[in-house]
C-alpha cells in the first residue's frame, strides 16, 4: 500500500510540474520574448504526463479508450507532423485523479500573475510594447494607421483574449458565490480592457458569456431545463457548418460576404490558401499546411484533418452533455462562447494546449462513465489482470 501510494505521488507530481510548465510556455508565448527552446520543453512536459499516466490506475475500459486516441494522435503526427494531438491526449488522460478545481485555480491565478508582469514591464518600460500604432488591416481599404494598447502581450487581440479566458475561469470557479455586483464587475474589467484595446470580438463574446452565467444562475428554471443544452449543442455543430461552408465559398456567396465583412475578411483570408477549403480537406491534413489565419474552425480541419477536427467537436458535445448530466451549467456556457470565439480567432486552435482550458475539463470529465462502472483497475504493467478482471471490482 505505501510503494502505491508513492507512486501515486510521485505521478502527481510529475503532472503539477507539467502543467506549471505548459502554462508557463503560453505567457511567454505572449510576449515579446523568443522562446529558444520551446520544442524541449513540450517534451518535456509530454514525458511528465507519461510519467502520470505511468503513475495512474486506471480500468480496462480507460485503458481502452487511451490507447484508442493515442493511436488517433500518433497516426495524425505521422502525417502532419504536429505533436499537439498527441501531447493532448497525455495531458488528458493524466488529468485522472486530479481535483479539477485544484487544476483551473492553478490556471487562473499562474495566467493572472504573468499577464500582471508583462503588463508591468510593459508599462515601465523594460520589456514588450504597451501599445503598438499601426495599420492592423480593419475596415475598408486602405485601412487607417491607429494606435491600440496591447500591454505586453504582442498585439491586442492577444490582451483582451486572455482577459476573456481568465474570467471564464472566474465564472467557472466563483459564481456560485457571485453576487449580481461581481458580474459587473468582471464585465466593467471586460470594458475597460476594451477600451484601450478595441478588440471588438473578445468584449463581446466575454459580455455574453457573462451575462449568460448570470442569467442560469438566477434562473433555476432555464439551467434544468434539457432544451437548453440541446440548443448549445445545435449551436457548436451550426457554428462549425458555417466555417466550413465559409471556407468553400470564401466570399462568394452574398450571404457569406456579409457575415464576412462583420468577422473582418477572416473567410476570405482563410479561402485564399487552397488546402483551407471544405472540398480540400483530408481525413488527417498534410504537412505542407502551415499557414497562419485567424478563422479557428477552419484551421482545426486545415492544420490537422477531419478525423481530429470530428473528435474535437465530439469533445465539446461531450462537455455540454455532461454539463447537463452534472448540473454544471457555466461550462455549457463557457463551451459555446469558446465556439463562438473561435470562428473567428484562432486562440485555442494552437501549439500550447493550455491555451485552450477545455482540455483541463475534458481531463476531469472522460473518465467519469468508467469510473461509475467501479471495475477493477490496475497500472499498464498489469495488463493480465486488467484482462482477467476488467469487469470486476
């Protein structure tokens, strides 16, 4: 009993580490600064949630369903080229056993702590830009030379984007506690940043989020009700059908030029690479595909193909299920702002995986239909008796 519970200490361990370090990898990302050695680290962090998982019983089932995405993954880095998927699927396996709340609290307060420094050093003057004038390429041609505040992170997007996922944690973690003033309060915070920044897409979709975890709070009614899942539910596939109809028809379609005007050409962007089109995509996505655009949706399917692309969307269905099944109605919520968002940036569609918190939700909730099967787990070495008695307690 003690040599399995050192072990399972010392797995713990190595996952705590990996995710300060994948946190870590991001805030850095947003700065000024060049990470020389980025690509180590990644592995570093992929060995420890190996050592986790290592470190970790799990059940026949979980077992299964490890190895069944793992092999997803591998085979799309065969192809592609990009480690992310596997490294997701370690990160997310690893997340068995740990206190989820525990893992987002980390997230927040280590993403809240770096945005302050660079937004310090920023200020004073000692490293990145407190605000950049430029021609950012909004608006009709020729696009005006105007003066926005990104403070220390790059551009200003990037600034009022991880505002927005730092308050879909606060919602995530306090509203049960929230008061109808610290709403406002986070949307005044959501103002404000707007204000200097000018980043249209991330104040409003934080303004929605915020205002619909108020609203389900205060609405027993509506959260209970099944039809409201099912509508996020409709909403995630609706929102993938349209990017993928926008990158077929780029702004061919009157429609779809409309609608592109108001997402600032993201589509048109996105329709001028060849591969980024609907009729181009592959089940797993060419190496060759490294183009950067904005438009989210259709860089899942351009950068990593279709089967990784499904299982993504697969996975955000899953959450809003189990946000019904559990009465965690802010990750529905949290869930389709995210969508939403994502049409048209590209934030949680990248390298660092951390950049996307979904991934730390999905780490708590995959195993839980195992886990209520109570079966018999064991570790990977134990695979005789995980054969022998996958069913059993």
């Amino acid at each position: 009993m003690m040599k399995t519970d050192r072990i399972r200490k010392a797995g713990e361990a190595c996952f705590w580490l990996a995710l300060v370090i994948e946190l870590i990898i991001v805030m850095v990302d947003k700065s000024a600064y060049i990470n020389p050695i980025e690509g180590q680290l990644f592995r570093l962090t992929f060995a420890l949630c190996c050592a986790k998982i290592a470190a970790t019983k799990y059940s026949r089932g979980e077992w299964l369903c490890i190895l069944f995405f793992g092999a997803v993954a591998f085979i799309s880095y065969l192809v592609n080229e990009r480690d992310e998927t596997v490294r997701i699927v370690a990160f997310v396996a690893a997340c068995k056993g740990v206190e989820l709340k525990r893992m987002l609290k980390l997230t927040l307060w280590l993403t809240f702590a770096g945005s302050v420094v660079l937004f310090v050093l920023s200020g004073v003057g000692v490293f990145g830009d407190f605000k950049i004038t430029a021609n950012f390429g909004r608006g009709e041609y020729p696009s005006i030379i105007e003066t926005r505040y990104c403070f220390g992170m790059g551009h200003p997007n990037a600034f009022q984007c991880m505002l927005f996922m730092m308050v879909t944690l606060c919602l995530y973690l306090y509203s049960e506690k929230m008061k109808l003033y610290h709403f406002a309060l986070l949307e005044l915070a959501n103002y404000l940043s707007y204000r200097y920044t000018d980043s249209k897409t991330g104040f409003l979709v934080c303004t929605a989020v915020v205002a619909g975890v108020a609203l389900l709070k205060y609405c027993v009614y509506l959260r209970r009700n099944k039809y409201l899942y099912i509508l996020c539910a409709l909403f995630v596939i609706g929102i993938v059908v349209f990017s993928a109809i926008g990158s077929h028809t780029g702004i061919e379609n009157e429609l779809i030029d409309r609608l592109d005007t108001i997402l600032n050409g993201r589509f048109k962007f996105a329709h001028q690479i060849e591969a980024s089109r609907l009729e181009n995509w592959l089940p797993f996505a060419s190496a060759e595909n490294t183009e950067y655009f904005d438009a989210g949706f259709i860089r899942l399917f351009y950068w990593y193909g279709i089967i990784p692309g499904v299982i993504y969307v697969l996975m955000h269905l899953y959450l809003i299920y189990q946000s019904r099944k559990n009465e965690d109605y802010a990750i529905a919520v949290i869930v389709a702002g995210y969508e939403l968002f994502t049409i048209m940036e590209a934030h949680l569609i990248s390298v660092y995986i951390l950049r996307n918190y979904l991934f730390i939700w999905l780490g708590f909730y995959w195993y839980q239909p195992f886990a209520a099967r109570a079966g018999y787990e064991g570790y990977l070495w134990e695979a005789k008796k995980l054969i022998n008695n996958g069913g059993r307690t």
